[in-house]
C-alpha cells in the first residue's frame, strides 16, 4: 500500500469517552502518547488533552456543532487527515464518546481508503452508556426494558410519523442525541400517539462531567415542568420506563452550577491560526 515517495503515515480514529478522562480506554490514551497530531471534536474533555496527549505534539481542534456556526468543514478534516498521514505522521483523530456513533466515520473512512492510508479504530464508552452510567440509570433492566434505541431528531424530517407511532408503542428505551434542543417536539409526538403513562423522560446534561445534570420528569408532566427550558450542550434524552429507576439508583448529585463543562468553538477557535498547519498549545 505505501507509496514509494513518502513515508507511510497512519490515521487512528479514536474515541474519548463522554467526558470524564477517566472514561477513555487505555488504548486510546496509549494512541495518545505516541502521536505526532491529535485532531479532536469539540466534545473531548480538556483534561484528556492535557493529561494523556504526547507534550510534542500538535493539537489542532476541529469540532463541529450542530445547528450553530463556528465548525470545521468535514472537507477540511478530511485533507487534514490526509496531509498529515502523507508527510509519514502518526494522527490520532479524536472523537467524543464513540467513534462510529452519530460521528462522520463513514465519510473519513472513505477518504483514507481513497488515499490509501492505513488506520485502526479504537472504539469508546458512548454517551449513552456513559450518561445513563452516572444517572443511576440501567438502560436495559427485566421488567422495564429488554431493548434500546440510539436515535436522533435534530431536525424534524428525520423520524417520519410512522416511526414515532412506533416508538410511541414499544417498551425499548429511547436514546436521543442531538435533540435537547427538540426535546419538547418529542415529548408532543410520543404523547400525539399515546405514549404510556408510566414512561419517564431524562435530560442529561454534560454527563459523566463534574457539571452533569440530570433532570427528570413523567413524561405527561414534562412540559409543564421544563416548557423554555434550555439545556445545556451536550445533552442526552432519555425516555423509557426504566427513567423511573434513576430516583432510586442516582448516585451523584447534580451539579451546584449550571456552567458550561465543553468550550465553545469559537474560543477554542480562536487559538488556531487558519493556515491548518497551526499548533495549538495546550493550557
Ligand atoms: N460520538 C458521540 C456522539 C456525537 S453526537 C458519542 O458516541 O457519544 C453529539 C451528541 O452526543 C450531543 O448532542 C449529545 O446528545 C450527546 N453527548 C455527547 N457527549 C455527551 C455528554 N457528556 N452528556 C450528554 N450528552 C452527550
């Protein structure tokens, strides 16, 4: 596979985990300590940054954020990617919780197999995983849920009204990503076709965090409770039977404050000098 011109750099596309450092996979902080470049989301704790990554490399952020400005175009990522592995560097590509869920794997994938560039996938703890973790809050549990959805409504044409009858219908629980800010188009469409009663609702902000919320609700009595309400970013929608579980099992309180655990883009951003080849130091 190598060309005979250049030295064979590698791509490894690597999960951080949901937040705490701690919940990064020793592999992935091995990968960490010997790359050369680290291309990271937004949502990767700075503590991962600064504790694991190898003090000689670049550190250059490419996040992206749903619905708002200030993100890195997945064309830029992807030239990166390949520039970097051409002039023969190690890269680890660092995403929040797991690589292939609700991530761009698929297109970075295709354009290492286009360039023919060797990688290796380190998988993560998800941020479902994580966040229902540290609610207390079992995603599967017998008599409560022998199944779970990872879904996303961060735009409305995304689940067609056959599927929200459906979903409405079934005892799995119900993972939304992405959707904090349509949690109120959710409760209404689940309710539209005649969720059950005893179906719990969780909005977990910033979990596994030390900013992580966790705010609960039956679901006929969320919109009375949380109507304009804004949740933080990252946050995790839950909605199952087994939400009920978190008043029992709820072992971490919530959060004093309500601060933002995640730096924004465009401060993270505006350390980055455009040219792509920027070095970003780390605090
Ligand atoms: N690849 C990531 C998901 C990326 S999509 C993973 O496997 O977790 C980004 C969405 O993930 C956010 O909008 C939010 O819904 C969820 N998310 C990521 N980190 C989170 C966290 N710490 N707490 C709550 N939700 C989180």
């Amino acid at each position: 596979m190598s060309n005979a011109n250049n030295i064979q750099g590698k791509i490894i596309l690597a999960a951080a985990g949901p937040g705490d450092p701690e919940l990064i996979t020793m592999k992935a902080a091995c990968c960490l300590q010997t790359a050369d470049i680290v291309l990271t989301d937004r949502l990767v704790s700075p503590e991962i940054l600064n504790r694991y990554v190898n003090p000689a490399a670049e550190v250059i952020y490419v996040g992206k954020q749903c619905r708002r400005g200030n993100s890195t175009p997945q064309e830029t990522i992807n030239e990166l990617m390949v520039q970097f592995a051409q002039q023969g560097k190690l890269v680890v590509r660092l995403k929040g919780g797991d690589v292939s869920i609700f991530s761009n794997i698929l297109d970075e994938l295709q354009v290492l197999i286009q360039n023919n560039i060797p990688y290796e996938i380190v998988p993560g703890v998800t941020a479902a995983l994580g966040a229902a973790a540290y609610a207390g809050i079992p995603l599967t549990a017998r008599g409560y849920a022998t199944a779970v959805r990872l879904l996303t409504y961060y735009k409305s044409d995304i689940v067609p009204d056959q599927y929200w009858e459906e979903l409405a219908r079934t005892s799995d629980t119900l993972v939304f990503y992405m959707s904090a800010e349509t949690v109120e188009g959710i409760v209404s469409k689940l309710i539209r076709y005649g969720v059950a009663q005893d179906r719990h609702i969780a909005v977990i902000e910033q979990g596994t965090t030390p900013l992580q919320q966790v705010h609960t609700s039956g679901i006929y009595e969320f919109t009375n409770k949380f109507e304009g309400y804004s949740f933080i970013s990252p946050s995790l929608v839950i909605v199952g039977k087994v939400v009920a579980l978190h008043e029992q099992f709820a072992w971490l309180a919530n959060a004093s404050v309500r601060e933002q655990y995640f730096k924004p883009m465009a401060s993270l951003q505006s350390n980055i000098n455009h040219n792509k080849k920027a070095h970003v130091s780390r605090a």
